[in-house]
C-alpha cells in the first residue's frame, strides 16, 4: 500500500511540475525577445548637461525649466512610424546610390589631407622592442652579435583618429529655400565618404532653435544609421540660433567620454543665413574653437532654383545688407562680413 502510494504521489508530482516548467520556459522566452528587441531599438534619452539629465531624473519637471544650450541625444526611432521608416530607407539608399561616386572621391580626397595619428605598424632598428626584424637577422649573426638593431617598435602611423561632427540645419528656411535636399545629400557625402575612410569617430547632429546629437560618437555609421538620421529631419524649427549651435558643438566635443584626439573638425551645413547680433559671438566662439584645438568648417547650400553666380539675385553670394556709419548708409555684400574664416557654397551635387 505504501508503494503504490508514493507511485501516486510521483504521478500528481510529475503533472503539476510539467505545466510549471512549460510557463517559466515561455516566461524566459518573452522576456529574452523583449530584451532582443530593446537592445535592437533602443529608446534611450541622455543628457549631456547636468540640467537635461535632471529633467530625466525627475519627468514631473518642466521641460521650459531647462537651460537652452543643453544638447540632448535622442533615439525617436521607436516614436516614429512603419510608413515613415519605410520612406526614410528608400529615400536614404536613393541618395546614397547618387553620392556614391562623390563619396569614394572624397574618400580619396580625405586620405591625403588628412594623415594617419595612431601608430600601429612596426618600423625601425631599434636595440629592444616587440618583434623582430627577420632581414636584420644574417646581418647581426654575420657581424658576431655586434649588429643587435634588429628590433622593431609600433611607431609608423597607420590609423586615423579623428573626431568630426556634422551638424545640419533644421529650420524651416531650408524647406523655404529648397536647400533640405541638397542639405541631406551633403550629409550623406561626407558621412559615406568618412566612413570609408575609417576617419575616427563620427556624429550626427540637427540644429535651429535648439541642437539634438541624432548619430553618437561612439557607434559606427551605417546604413540603418543614416535612416535612423534621415527620419528626424523635418525642416520644421521656427528660427535657426546658429551661435547656439557652435557653442554646443563645442560642448559636445569636450564631453565625450574617450580619448581625446589631436584633431577635432566640425561641418556645420546649413543655408548660410545668420543673424547680424550674433556675428561677434561667433566669431569669439571660432576664437575658442581654435585655441582647443577645432576646426569649424560651413557648408553653404542653395536650393535648386537659385543661381550660384554673382548675378543670381537669390544666392547668397549676391545678397547685400545696409550698415549705417555715421549717419550714412554703407552698402556691403553679406558675405565680406562673414563670421566663419572656412566655408564653402555648394550649388549642386
């Protein structure tokens, strides 16, 4: 009878014990594909200011309580919908498929000017070091070991260790000016061509009334990345704070958490429209920039309809502006008196 009874009791054991097992199994395998799927589409908002990350820490704070020059890293991948991802990849790989040639050119055209600073090959003659040179060998046995050069030492320069910043504008004088095409064809131009390269580190940022890092430094750019910056442009910020944005730039700069690099350069493309107040700010910004080591490039980019020749009434090489000096007013082209010492003004690609 006892026998039979602990065979009962194995039985009812066994039945209760399957179904437990079968539901933590289905229990773990939910909660690893929702951790799949937050490792894949991460929605992370971090803060390089004290202030943001304390408007994270808190969400009962009031946005209107931050600082204005915070820079922000937003991820709005996952607030964004199927149709317009969808969009955003065919758009995305059609100008990228039209840059290509331009990219690779470039490419070709960095690999010159801008030289390796990290050295990871094996040069030289030296006494100690990591390998050895194995042409040295006859020569330094032949010699009776008096020839001991034979030695070689990580000290030829063969990587790049940049950090570039693009930073595009996304206020609504773009879409006004037909210029947010042509804006996102130069970011695909320079981000492509860059990271062929291997340039170093690269990021990905929109300005106008405030700047965002869409790209971060520390993450390769790629073609989901470039869909990823491309759905975040939607031309739509009332007014562009072009000061705002080298200062922030500079921020973002100095705040990222590597190595610091020799060279520092920063791509600021927009429609070359700023404020008049704000020219001697910008130009102690650029004054800053130089002393820390960065280089501030702008790109100028005209819509399609407009003439980039000094007769064309709507480029920006033709546009002038009304000074008044004592008393008497002062005609002057608005490009002789342009903050930013580097720029350049693309009409077509």
């Amino acid at each position: 009878t006892e026998q039979e009874n602990d065979k009962d009791n194995e039985v009812i054991g066994s039945e209760i014990s399957e179904p437990d097992i079968v539901q933590d199994a289905d229990e773990f395998e939910s909660i690893s594909e929702r951790n799949q799927e937050g490792q894949r589409f991460p929605s992370t908002t971090t803060a390089f200011s004290d202030g943001a990350k304390t408007m994270l820490d808190s969400p009962e704070k009031n946005v209107d309580d931050t600082n204005d020059e915070d820079v922000i890293e937003v991820d709005d991948f996952n607030r964004i919908s199927e149709e317009d991802i969808h969009n955003a990849r065919k758009y995305w790989q059609a100008i990228q498929s039209e840059t290509n040639n331009l990219s690779r050119r470039l490419c070709e055209k960095l690999r010159l000017v801008m030289e390796p600073l990290v050295a990871t090959k094996l040069r030289g003659d030296y006494r100690t070091g990591k390998r050895v040179n194995m042409k040295r060998i006859i020569g330094y046995v032949a010699s009776g070991y008096r020839k001991d050069k034979i030695w070689l030492r990580r000290t030829k320069p063969a990587k790049r260790d940049y950090r570039v910043l693009i930073a595009v504008d996304d206020s609504e004088s773009m879409q006004k000016s037909q210029a947010g095409d042509m804006a996102l064809r130069a970011l695909a131009t320079l981000a492509n061509g860059m990271s062929q390269l291997e340039i170093g580190q690269l990021g990905v940022a929109s300005f106008g009334e405030d700047m965002r890092l869409l790209h971060p430094f520390n993450l390769p750019f790629t073609s989901e990345s470039g869909v990823n910056v491309v759905s975040n442009f939607k031309f739509d910020d009332k007014r562009t704070r072009t000061a705002l944005c080298v200062e922030s730039s500079i921020n973002v700069l100095e705040g990222v958490e590597s190595v610091s690099s020799s060279m520092q350069l920063v791509f600021m493309i927009s429609d070359g429209r700023i404020e008049r107040d704000s020219r001697s700010k910008l130009r102690r910004l650029i004054r800053e920039m130089s002393e820390k080591n960065m280089l501030m490039v702008m790109i100028i980019v005209e819509g399609k309809n407009k003439v980039t020749t000094s007769n064309g009434n709507d480029s920006i090489l033709s546009m002038k502006e009304v000074s008044f000096i004592n008393g008497k007013p002062h005609i002057k082209h608005f490009i002789e008196d342009y903050p930013f010492p580097y720029y350049l003004v693309v009409g077509d690609l």
